[in-house]
C-alpha cells in the first residue's frame, strides 16, 4: 500500500508546516512503514537560522522518523487522527549529516503494540548510507484509557 501526503493527513493530526513526510511508499498496519522526506533547500526549517550550508536538525531527523513510524499504528482499528504522546527515543544516533537537497528514505518496524503503547525502530538513509536511527515508544491515550481499571485508586 503506498500513501500520498493527502492520504498520510487523514491518519496523522499533523498538518502543514508541521507534518513533514512526503510520500509512504510501503505499509502494512501495525507492523512496518516505509516512506520518505525530500529536505529540499525551500523547507520552513531552513529559514530560521541555519546558513546555506549547515545541515537538517537532528530533531527534524527524529521527526521524520517518528511521523512515519507512527503511521502503521494510526492505521489500526479506529486510531486514524487519534492524539498520541511521544513517551522515548532511546538509542537515537546521528551517523552522518543530512543536507538541503538529500532525500531521507526511512524504514520503520513495530516491535510491539499493546494496551495503547508501541514500541519499535526507526532507520533513516540517505541513498544506502544509514544516517540516524533511534528506537521510539509511543502512547495513544484514547486507547490506553480503556486498558485502565476501573473503580478508585
């Protein structure tokens, strides 16, 4: 299944300038995503403060890789828009710089989901070159709500 960025809008509740995923080029629900962002030299991101030749944020990096990672998850059952909470990014690595014009493949696996919690990996790849990775955990409170025991505490 491949989703456009008009498609990837009616699972994520980002929007412009703020959903920063291109295209998702493979995805199976619940399981893994594939997809891409093309760091073009026009980007919002690029007219803040950075010089011509700096490189993308490390945190716009992790971004990237989050939006898609989230996605085989918004995709389950009645997820699509939900609010989710961002709890980790262990292990995240920055092994090279990425640049104004660099297209940033990203390759995604869910580990596990569970009560409303998703845990897995996130790779990130300029051509074949892996140039981040971190290993993400998210919540979506909506389900993790219904998980909750009920009665007084």
């Amino acid at each position: 299944m491949k989703l456009n960025n008009q498609e990837i809008q009616h699972y994520h509740r980002h929007r412009f300038p703020y959903l920063l995923v291109d295209c998702v080029e493979d995805i199976e629900p619940g399981k893994y995503a594939n997809g891409y962002k093309n760091f073009t030299e026009d980007e919002w991101l690029f007219h803040c403060n950075l010089q011509d030749d700096e490189p993308v944020p490390f945190t716009m990096l992790i971004e990237v890789l989050t939006e898609i990672f989230l996605l085989p998850i918004l995709m389950l059952d009645d997820n699509a828009g939900k609010t989710t909470n961002f709890i980790g990014a262990d292990e995240a690595k920055l092994f090279c710089e990425v640049y104004p014009g660099d297209r940033l493949n990203v390759k995604t696996k869910i580990k596990s989901y569970r009560f409303g919690v998703a845990d897995g990996v996130a790779e990130g790849f300029v051509g074949d070159k892996l140039v981040c990775s971190a290993k993400l955990k998210f919540v979506i409170p909506d389900v993790m709500e219904k998980f909750r025991p009920k009665g007084k505490v």
